[in-house]
C-alpha cells in the first residue's frame, strides 16, 4: 500500500502544503477545457443574418451597429466571471460535475446577454422605422421578439 505523498512549500510569503489534490485540479481544468461554451443566436439561416446585421450595422443599408452580444459579455465579464469562481469550487470539492459547472456559466452568460439586448437603446430607431414596425415599441432591436428569443447557449466539444 503507497503512502500518499505530502508537498509542503514555504516561502517569505506563503505556505502551501499539497497534499495530492493540486494533479485532481489540473485534471479537471483539462476536462473543463475540451468543451466551449457558445452564446448566440440560433435559428434560421435568415434569423442569425438579421442577428449579424444588427451586430455589427451594414452602412450600405444605413443600419447601425447595436451589438448586444459583444457588448453584452464585454459589459457582464467580470459578473460571467464570478459565477465561474464561485461554481469551481463545487467542481474541485466534487459536489458538482464539470458539465453542470458549464451550463451554469452558460446560462448565467446568456442571461447578462439577454438583460443587455433589453437595455439596448442608442442608437435611437429612425421615426420611418417607428411607423414601419409591426409592434409599438420604438426600442432598437424588438419588433416580434424573434431575435430575443433566438439567444440561447450551448455547451460544445471543442472542434
């Protein structure tokens, strides 16, 4: 029977004594780094062209950029951020799987997401735009709530 082999550091400022599960977190970092977590719009081939459009504008067409998804991640990355941080520790203490750990940041990414899309106000709609509308809301981007409700997340292999 092999003794379980105990690392003990010491430094001016710190003491780190390992006693075997620094190998058990690098292998769940390798697990956790074979799937990606992709948040985005998914429909239709038509549905995901509007979805670009909007994102990044089409100047020929005189439609602005209004991005909601980069914009969106860029604005709630550091609460996306805590959500992983306070969700590892489950995975590490082995209270929770590491595919649970990814639909949890993937929700929680696609939420701050959506909860930018709606706060989208500037640029500001045309007044032609307005009236063309099939809904009454002058707020960019809402019309049928297709594309809003189109943004979802999934959890992938990485390719």
């Amino acid at each position: 029977m092999s003794k379980k082999r105990k690392r003990v550091l010491k430094g001016a400022n710190y003491f780190i004594e390992d006693d075997g599960g620094i190998p058990a977190i690098f292998d769940i970092i390798k697990e956790i780094r074979k799937d990606e977590i992709i948040v985005g719009v998914f429909g239709s081939d038509e549905l995901v062209k509007k979805a670009a459009i909007h994102e990044y504008g089409a100047v020929k067409a005189g439609i602005p950029e209004r991005s909601f998804l980069r914009a969106g991640l860029k604005k709630y990355k550091s609460t996306i951020s805590k959500t992983m941080q306070n969700e590892i520790t489950g995975v590490i203490e082995g209270d929770k799987n590491v595919r649970d750990f990814m639909e949890i940041v993937g929700q929680a990414a696609m939420d701050k997401v959506l909860e930018y899309f709606d706060k989208i106000k500037d640029p500001p709609l045309l007044p032609v735009t307005i009236s063309r509308k099939k809904g009454s809301s002058a707020k960019p981007l809402i019309d049928t709530k297709e594309l809003h409700d189109a943004i979802r997340y999934e959890v992938n292999p990485k390719k």
